[in-house]
C-alpha cells in the first residue's frame, strides 16, 4: 500500500517525501508463554506497531502526520536449556 509508486501521488495511502517533524515508532504488546515440559514451551504473542508518517489526508486535500499502525501475532516454541 505504501510502495514507492505511491509515495507523493495524492492518492489515499500516499506517503510524502517529506520527513515528519519528529520520528515516533511505538510497539506495545503482550503475550504468553507456556511450558509443555521443562525444556520445551510455547510462545503466543500480539503487538501494534505504529509509525509516524507525512501521509495524505484526503479530507484537508494535503499531507500531515499521521500514526499508521501494523498489528503483528507471533506464535512460537521456545526450548529451554538444562541448568541455564
């Protein structure tokens, strides 16, 4: 959505060129992990990545900052070492 054949087009998802006044990025997230035995789990997890971008406000016809946000779930299996 945010390639760079949109980037300065004024299209919806447009991004400028144009560096924002501050750079942001937050992830807040959560999740679990549970063990099966000792040594091994499972991990489950859920977060929102969110950037500040110069994007294209189609209502005011002009870029501003924006928080565009990305939301992420990882599931894995950890593996615990013996005496650690």
């Amino acid at each position: 959505m945010f390639g760079e054949k949109k980037v300065d087009s004024k299209e919806k998802y447009s991004i400028s060129s144009k560096k924002p006044d501050f750079n942001l990025f937050v992830s807040p997230g959560i999740g679990v992990k549970m063990h099966i035995t000792p040594y091994i789990g499972l991990l489950a997890s859920i977060n929102d990545d969110a950037y500040l971008l110069n994007a294209y406000d189609t209502n005011k016809n002009d870029y501003k900052n924006k928080l565009i946000h990305d939301w992420g779930i990882s599931i894995g299996v950890c593996f615990q070492i013996e005496g650690w």
